[in-house]
C-alpha cells in the first residue's frame, strides 16, 4: 500500500466507508526487508479493524 494514501484510508474508515487495498506486486523489487518480510506485514495489516479486503 503507498503510504500516501493513509490519510484518504483513515477518513473513509471513519466516514463508515469500505476500503479494499489490492496488491499489484509482492514487493520483490523493494529496497527494505525482504519479499518473505513484506508479506507477512501484509498479511497482519490485513487484519487491521475497518478494512474489508485485500
């Protein structure tokens, strides 16, 4: 997710909209942490309250 698009995230969030985020690549070419690393963060930010996919 870019982190740009916190802010637009949050205030859909707590307007009671729905937010999807869609992962178009697993990061493999990231320069921090590895694309195991990235999933896993994924993964866990997937469970955050408010979100209704990914």
């Amino acid at each position: 997710m870019e982190c740009a698009a916190a802010g637009v995230i949050l205030k859909t969030i707590s307007n009671a909209g729905k937010v999807v985020i869609v992962d178009l690549t697993k990061g493999e070419l990231g320069s921090f942490g590895s694309e195991h690393t990235r999933s896993k963060e994924a993964e866990e930010a997937s469970k955050k309250p408010g979100l209704f996919g990914r």
